[in-house]
C-alpha cells in the first residue's frame, strides 16, 4: 500500500540560516531548528523542506554547492543534521532536503580540477566548448546579470557551460561517472532518514544543439533512472519537481507510474498559479486563476501539485504574459529597486 501522506501535507521551507541561532553567533543553524520543532509541529506543519545545508560560498543562497557530503560549518555538523532528523520523526514531521543537481559552485572541488588539467577525470563532469557560439537557442535565465550561457576559463583555457550565475557551472549528465555520483549523493543524505528531495532546477540537465536545452527527452531519461533507484533502495521517499513551466510542460516530470521505470517526481510546484494568486488579491477578481486551473492537465492519482504562495521563489515572473509581468509590477513594484531580474524583491 503506497503511503500518500504527501497529497494534503503542509510543507514549510526552512532557510536554515535566517532562522534560529542557538549559539548566539548571529546565524541560524541545525541545532536551532531542532529546538522549534514542537513549534512547528504545532503550527500544523507536516514536512519540513530545507534549503541547502551543504559547505558553499553561499554566492546563491547555498544553491552554489562545494560539497555535497557535508554541512556548512555556520549551520552545524553531520551528527547535528542526524539529530534533527531523529527529533523531527519523533514528533511525527518529516523532512526533505534540496538536491541540487544541476550544477555545483566553481569552488567544488570537482570543478577546480577539471579546470586544471584537461586530463582530469574530472574535466568531462561539466560542459566545455572552445566556442560560445553553441545552444545559441538557449535562453539567459538571469537576464539581469549574465550576458551568456558560456563563461571562459583562464586555467582551462575554454568556455564552460552554466545556465544560472557564472559561479554556477553545469554539471554533464551525458557523462555515466556524474548520473552515478548524484545516486550517491542521494543515497548518502537518503541514508541518513530523510523523506525525499525538492530536485532543483531540474529541466536543465542535458544539452542538444538546436533545441532551447529545456524539457528534453534525455532529461526524463535520467530523472527516471533516479527514480527508479530510489524506489529500489529507499521506497516510500517522496520527489518533489521544481521546474519553472507551463503546467503542460511539468506534465511530463510526473511520468507514468502505472509502468515500471516510467514513473518520475510523485510532486511538482505550480508555479503559475502563484503571481495570479497576487493577481487575484489586488483586482478582486478569481478570474486568471481559473483560467491557469483550467489550463492544469490532469495527472496520475497518486502525484500532486505543490501550490504555493511564497517560498524563496515567490513573485518569479515567468510564467506570467509580458502585460500580466508590467501589471504586477506596476501594482507590487513601482519602483526600480523593487525588482529583481523577471520578478519582484520587494516583502
């Protein structure tokens, strides 16, 4: 009998560092958060998600990953991340940490020595090119501070693939050696109890010349392989998709469950049901959110969308029509400084 468990449930995001600070060193850290777990589980929460925990620069909220089999020393250790874990089953919450799997920070060890030797085993986990000029059909996630998908590399001597911040480079998952290490990163944090993953930014993955490298067929391969290892080895675990699309674009991150090895993420978030919940509240008008509820196709009874009003990816404007974006921003955002790439700063 699967266990359905996330089909009502309460998630809260937990930015660890902007919560509670249990040594007084003016950070949030793993041994705050366990000390409000009895305030959390009385507000009603039923799983916790928690942003990236791992060692990092932090030039992206921890989204820049250095390691990904360790803690950041400002928010704990190992054994305090496994006591948060114990604490929280013991009051019947449940957990889900941020997989990051489609790029690491430019300090990751990994991406240090691919830039090094060109021998490394490491070079083909990211994607070089001597040119710029490939994926011209790709667009510029962070319109407001990248002016390319490609970056050059002085060491390397090469141009490196990164569809986010330049600090961000892209992982190669056309390469076996980096599909089998995120498993282990997987089963090494999976290992320690916890109830699934939110995948981050996972249309990305692969890259085809001639295609816009968002939503391809070789992605849902690999998603699908890891799915299927999971629910091998650690069954029950839940996935949650974030993928900034159209409803009928996240359709397939779902897959097929009814057929083996088919099925993907039992979780995805509606993003654009989010800006017209804000719409909504300002015009008094429901309209534009039946008209993207209508637009939902359907999906298979044990999946669900995640709905959300505010995460750390609240009041993304993309999935909105350009006059839908310069009339939320005239309404919630007036003023430049308000704005944030395609979408609004301003609490």
């Amino acid at each position: 009998m699967i266990d359905l468990w996330y089909k009502d449930a309460v998630f809260y995001e937990v930015y660890i560092r902007a919560y509670h600070d249990s040594n007084a060193d003016g950070h949030g850290d793993l041994a705050g958060l366990t000390e409000k777990l009895d305030y959390l589980k009385e507000l009603g929460v039923d799983c916790l998600w928690l942003l990236p925990i791992y060692p990092s620069p932090l030039k992206d909220d921890g989204y820049d990953i250095a390691d990904y089999y360790g803690v950041h020393s400002t928010y704990g250790s190992v054994d305090d991340f496994k006591t948060l874990v114990d604490e929280a089953h013991a009051r019947g919450l449940r957990i889900i940490a941020d997989l990051v799997l489609n790029h690491t920070s430019d300090q990751h060890p990994w991406f240090q020595a691919a830039r090094q030797d060109k021998d490394s085993p490491y070079r083909d986990y990211y994607v070089w090119s001597d040119s710029d000029q490939k994926y011209t059909g790709t667009r510029i996630i962070f319109t407001d501070t990248e002016p390319s998908n490609w970056s050059w590399d002085e060491a390397a001597e090469q141009y490196f693939w990164h569809r986010f911040f330049a600090t961000q480079p892209d992982l190669n998952f056309d390469n076996p050696a980096v599909r089998e290490e995120m498993k282990k990163v997987a089963k090494f944090w999976l290992d320690m109890g916890i109830d699934g993953f939110r995948a981050d930014a996972v249309p990305y993955l692969i890259e085809r010349e001639g295609t816009g490298n968002e939503n391809l067929p070789e992605t849902h391969e690999y998603l699908k392989e890891l799915r299927a290892f999971i629910d091998q080895h650690y069954p029950g675990r839940v996935l949650l998709c974030e993928a900034n699309m159209w409803p009928e674009d996240v359709r397939p991150y779902f897959g097929d469950p009814s057929i083996p090895g088919q099925a993907e993420f039992q979780m995805g978030f509606h993003f654009p049901i989010m800006p017209r919940i804000f719409m909504a509240l300002k015009k008094g008008d429901v309209s534009d959110m039946v008209e993207i509820i209508n637009r939902t196709p359907p999906i298979p009874a044990e999946c669900q969308w995640c709905t959300f009003l505010r995460n750390h990816d609240e009041l993304t404007l993309e999935m909105v029509t350009e006059e839908e974006r310069q009339w939320m921003w005239q309404h919630y955002a007036p003023e430049p400084r308000m704005k944030l790439n395609l979408g609004i700063r301003r609490r």
